[in-house]
C-alpha cells in the first residue's frame, strides 16, 4: 500500500517517513512545552500579515479566534497532540486548518519552523527568567530571578534572627577566624546577587525576535518584522538571517549562568550538611526538611542539600550537552538544534525547584547558639590578631608572625592555653586580644564582618530585595 506523504512537507516525496523514523525525528513529546508561546507567536505573524495585506483583518480575526480556542483545548486537556505531525508547531497549525479552513492554511506565508521555533524558544526562556511580564507568560509564573531573590530573602532572615552568633571562619577546612554567622550567610547573598545580574544581562541577548527570517533567507514579500517584534514585547530584531535561526547562544549563555547558579546552591548546600552534622553541630533542619533510613531509626538524613549537589552536576552535563550539540554545526539551521529543548526545559525546571526548597528549607532552619559559642571561643581563632597586636607595637610582620606561630606550638606542647602565654610573654594587654567580641568589632574595614558593618550589609539587603 502506497503511504500518504507527510502533510507538512510532503509535495516533494512520494511517501511519508516509516515509521521508526517518525518515532525518531519527533519532538512533540517534550517542545508541546512551547504551546503557549508557539500561539502568541503566530497571533503576532497573523496581524503582521493583515497589516502588510498579505492577509485580510477578517482572515487574521478568524485565525486569532481560532488560535486562542485552540488554546483552551491544550489548557483543558482536550487537545490531542500527533507525533505524527512531528512538532508542536504543525500539530497547532493543522488544527487550526481543521477549525478555520483557508485562513489557517495562509499563516505560514512568509515564516519557516527555523524561525518560529527560534521565536517560540526565545518567548518561553524570557518567561522563565523573567516571570510573567509580557502576558505571553503562563499566569502566576514565577521567574528564575524572582526564585533567587527569594533565597535570598530567606538568608537574610535566617541572618538578621541570628545577628549575634558567632562562629568560626574556615580556610582549608580549619578553623582560621571568627566572624558572625550573618557576614557567612551574606556571603551567600553576595553570590546570588551576581547570579541575579548576570541573568539581566542574560536576558538583553533573549530578547531579541527573529521572527521574519525564514528558512534563512528572509522572504520575497514586504513584511514588518519590527511591528511583529513590538507585539511580542522583544527589545530588538535580529539583524542577520542566517544567524537568526542557527542562533542557539542564548541557550547556552542561560545555561552558563544556570549552571553557576547551581554551583553556588550546592556550595550552600555542603555548608548546612557540614553544620547539622554531629560533629559541628551549628544548625538543626525542622523533621519535615530532612529524611530517615530504612536500616537506622536514629538517622536524620538532610536529603534536600545532598540532592542539591546532585541537580548541580545535572545542571552542568546540560551545559556541556549544549556546547558539544552546537561545537560542530555548520550554519544555518541543522536538525541537530532540536535536542536544545529538553535539557533547557529540564535546567530551568531543576534549577526553579532546587532554589524553591533550599529557601523553605532555610525558613525552618534553627541555629544552635550553644555549640556555634563553644566553637567560636578557641582562642586559636584570634592567634592572628596576636599577630596584629604584636605589629602595633612596632614588630614586623614577618616577626611576629612567627613568634606567635611559635607560642601556639608551645601552647598545643605543654598545654597551656595560648592567652595565658601572651599575657606571660608579652603582658596582660596581650590577654585581652583574644576577646572574640573584641576582636568582631576591630574589623570595621569596608567588607569585613564587624556587627556594625554586618548590620549595616543586612539594612542594605532588606532595602534591595523589598
């Protein structure tokens, strides 16, 4: 039996795709994601059509109505997706002929999947970081920016409940110097906050509509991409057509800083495992942010910081997958980029879900002021401002940094506590170096983690992220 041709493309050949190779070549199963941006986008071509006269205002009505009906058929469930049609374009668009006859078979005039998926891809990635903004967005989204502003906010209150604790600082993963818990956490909130403008800029290079390039090559008849783009909220239009619809750097460069992201929770996410641990003993996570074991009753596992890491990983492979998809391609458009959209969709819904929990797992989080005091009280913290102490009274550095290196060793010999010795060696005003609170309030250098200047980073936040 002779096949049909396939209905999208199928003037050319006298049969359509077998059937492995429909099963193989479809994308519908995941790019049905893009529905909603994919309507937006030809509601916009549509009445860019009308205004150019390549369609009527009664055509482009008749399309909008269809296309919105259509819609609410994907939102209700009612809607039933074709591999066979490949895409989530083709699958809306032959409904849409079914629904509106003729007007229905006259949207493709002048646009190419190459560019409508470039469109529809660019939309929904401006959504995700964004939020809903251009009302193309799926109601009541809530944005990567936003979702990491909420993290934020969520180690600020952790920070400012706990503006009085003290605990050691770690370099090698030794105890090196005191500083207070909230200067540690707001270090956290300096990191994101980078995140957060590199995801802005980020978004100036999304938002850009290549819409009305075509296949590669534009099109033979006048129409007004920059009415188009202004429709669909895009800043600019792109300004080659071949690179507009190979483009994929974007994908990458959202993935790039996702990726970061993803490194910076994870990083958060092995402090709190260090301090809930037995050992540090700094924090404890309410029972209904942990987990048990199946083997040991007395376990309370923190699963969410440890899955953390995990999605981090996760979320890096995603951008070497995108990198060695693109590092080969010559241009413009090659069926290689479809493979783009599974790993974005599953890096922006990772990275959504992971800062989501980390902030509410941060909101029942409960500082253990006890054992964070008998950690910061080593004295061996202040052996540095011994140092300093030693330099204000007119030793070089280098000197005093090995007289007390060699009172410390003394110390850890004979046992004898190192502020004892200082006072011994070089008098009782050597002693009082070692009161921590002190000590905090000496470091008043721009950055450094006197209460003051902590107090002062935690006003600056509340205003900022307000």
């Amino acid at each position: 039996m002779k096949k049909t041709p396939q209905p999208t493309w199928g003037g050319r050949f006298a049969t359509g795709p077998a059937e492995i190779v429909k099963q193989f070549t479809e994308s519908v199963s995941f790019d049905w994601r893009l529905y909603k941006q994919d309507i937006a986008g030809s509601i916009a071509h549509a009445k860019g059509l009308a205004k150019v006269g390549i369609l009527t205002k009664a055509e482009a009505t008749k399309i909008e109505r269809g296309l919105h009906a259509i819609e609410r058929e994907i939102e209700s469930g009612k809607f039933k997706w074709d591999t066979s049609l490949e895409d989530v374009h083709m699958n809306i668009e032959a409904a849409l002929v079914r629904k509106i006859d003729a007007a229905g078979a006259k949207l493709h005039t002048a646009r190419s999947r190459n560019d409508q998926v470039a469109t529809d891809l660019r939309l929904w990635l401006r959504s995700e970081i964004q939020g809903t903004k251009s009302g193309v967005e799926p109601a009541n989204r809530q944005g990567i920016m936003a979702a990491i502003q909420n993290l934020q906010k969520s180690l600020i209150h952790l920070a400012d409940k706990n503006i009085d604790v003290v605990v050691p600082g770690y370099t090698h993963m030794q105890r090196a110097q005191p500083v207070l818990l909230a200067h540690h956490l707001l270090a956290y909130v300096e990191m994101f906050d980078r995140d957060v403008q590199r995801l802005e800029d980020c978004l100036k290079r999304v938002n850009v509509c290549p819409l009305g390039s075509g296949a590669l090559a534009g099109s033979t008849l006048k129409i007004d991409r920059a009415y188009v783009a202004k429709l669909l909220g895009f800043n600019e239009l792109t300004q080659n057509s071949m690179d507009a619809v190979s483009d994929r750097d974007f994908v990458v460069e959202f993935q790039a800083v996702a990726a970061l992201v993803a490194v910076h929770l994870s990083r958060l996410a092995e402090d709190l495992l260090l301090w809930s641990s037995a050992e540090f003993g700094f924090v404890t996570i309410a029972d209904a942010h942990t987990t048990g074991s199946s083997l040991m009753p007395q376990k309370k596992n923190l699963d969410v910081a440890e899955l953390t890491r995990g999605k981090a990983g996760r979320i890096v492979g995603n951008l070497v997958a995108a990198l060695t998809m693109l590092k080969g391609l010559p241009l413009t458009y090659n069926r290689d980029l479809q493979e783009d959209k599974q790993m974005l969709f599953d890096t922006a819904d990772t990275l959504r879900m992971t800062l989501t929990v980390m902030a509410t797992t941060l909101a029942h989080t409960r500082v253990n002021r006890i054992k964070c005091a008998a950690a910061a009280s080593d004295p061996l913290l202040l052996a540095t401002d011994l140092v300093d102490f030693l330099v204000k009274r007119g030793l070089p550095f280098r000197e005093a940094h090995h007289a007390v290196g060699a009172l410390v060793a003394e110390s850890e010999k004979n046992g004898v506590p190192l502020p004892k010795l200082a006072a011994r060696k070089h008098g009782m005003a050597a002693a009082r170096v070692f009161d921590v609170h002190h000590a905090l309030a000496a470091r008043t250098a721009i950055g450094a983690p006197s209460p003051r200047n902590v107090r002062a980073q935690l006003a600056r936040w509340k205003r900022l992220l307000k």
